[in-house]
C-alpha cells in the first residue's frame, strides 16, 4: 500500500472513544518495548508518529491510527513491563481483553516478537489466547536487522516451536530500522482487511 495519509486519532481509554467509522483495525501486541510503534512508522514512513522510546511501558491507552482514510493501526499497551503496579496491570489487561474480544471492526492481531530472543511466556500466553478466540493472528518476528541473516532461519524455528504454531499461521520477519518486511507484511494486511 502507498500511504499518502497517516493521523493520529485518539488516545482511547475505553469503548465508548473507540472510532465509531467502522474501517477496519489492525492491533499490534507484543511486550513492552519490543517495537510496536516502530513497526507502525515504519509501515507509514513517519519517523515519530506513533510515540517511540527506549523507556518501556510508554504507550497505554489504544492508540488511534488511521492509514489513507482506509484502515487503523491499533497500538496496544505490551505487557511484561515489570515497573507498572499489579492494579493498573489489571486495568489495562481487562481493557485489551475485552477490545480484542468484542470489538468488530478487528480484523487482525499482529503480534510482535523480538527475534532475537525466544518468546516469553506472556508471549506464548498471549498466542494461545488469541488463537484459542480465533483471532486471526500474524507473528512478526522484529528487529531482524540484529541478528545476522544466516541465523535467521535458526530463530524462526526457535519461536515457532515455542508458540506451537501450524504450518499455515502466518510469520513474517520485519525490522523497523531496515525496512525489512514492510512490503509482505502490507500484503498480508491488505488481502486478510479485504482493502
Ligand atoms: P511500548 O510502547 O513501551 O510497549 O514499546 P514499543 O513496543 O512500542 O517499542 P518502541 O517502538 O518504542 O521501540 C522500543 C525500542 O526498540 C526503541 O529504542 C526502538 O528504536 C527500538 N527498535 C524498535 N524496532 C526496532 C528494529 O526493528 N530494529 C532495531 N535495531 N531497533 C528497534
Ligand atoms: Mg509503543
């Protein structure tokens, strides 16, 4: 896809901010500071539209972003964050689980993995939970740009075999820094969001 329109929508912290246009939603998922923002600019081509940082936990609320008047970047709070209280944990945990449970318009969940290191168990946890809701799920394995191409393979292997995945699920390996992937996974994104 050419973007020739990214904007900032809104910050929502609840249903009732969610946007009431029904385009379709693409949510990212992934642990906190593992390149959820990054992955959003770099398929828009904006240095900082989605908010980055090397802080973890920065993103909280379900960011708003929508693509050529066509569809929204959904960016999701990561969890793992250790420094968030248990209370606002629960917060944001019963909030993300009921807008990828009910909420219409989504049509994808891309979770985001660090493709240097195997999953985590909140990763596997969170892939089993999605494809236990039949989500349609596409793993995006990031930060390839830091890992040596010769052992890409290696890893992929590596966080497949820990998230269990079937030979047709979906996995694309991406670097926010590079450029890598951007193209397959538009693709992917436009034929599974029928755009
Ligand atoms: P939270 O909003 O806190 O959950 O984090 P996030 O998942 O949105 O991560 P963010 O995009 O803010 O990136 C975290 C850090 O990883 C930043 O320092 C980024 O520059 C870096 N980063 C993200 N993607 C890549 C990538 O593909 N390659 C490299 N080398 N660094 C990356
Ligand atoms: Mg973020």
């Amino acid at each position: 896809m050419k973007v020739t329109k990214a904007e900032f929508v809104i910050s929502a912290v609840g249903p009732n901010q969610y946007p009431e246009d029904a385009l379709p939603e693409i949510a990212l998922a992934g642990r906190s500071n593992v390149g959820k923002s990054s992955l959003i600019n770099r398929m828009i081509n904006r240095k900082n539209l989605a908010r980055t940082s090397s802080t973890p936990g920065k993103t909280q609320h379900l960011n708003y972003y929508r693509i050529n008047d066509s569809l929204y970047f959904v960016d999701v709070p990561g969890y793992g964050y250790a420094k968030v209280s248990k209370s606002q944990r629960e917060v944001w945990g019963k909030m993300i689980e009921k807008y990828l449970m009910e909420r219409e318009p989504l049509k994808l969940v891309l979770l985001i993995i660090d493709l240097r290191h195997p999953p985590s168990k909140d990763d596997e946890l969170m892939y089993d939970w999605l494809k236990a809701y039949d989500l349609p799920v596409c793993v995006v394995a990031t930060k390839a740009d830091k890992v040596p191409k010769s052992r890409w393979q290696k890893h992929m292997k590596i966080i497949r075999d820990a998230l269990v995945m079937r030979a047709g699920d979906k996995f694309i390996m991406f670097s926010a820094e590079e450029g890598i992937g951007k193209d397959e996974l538009w693709e992917y994104i436009e034929s599974t969001a029928q755009l």
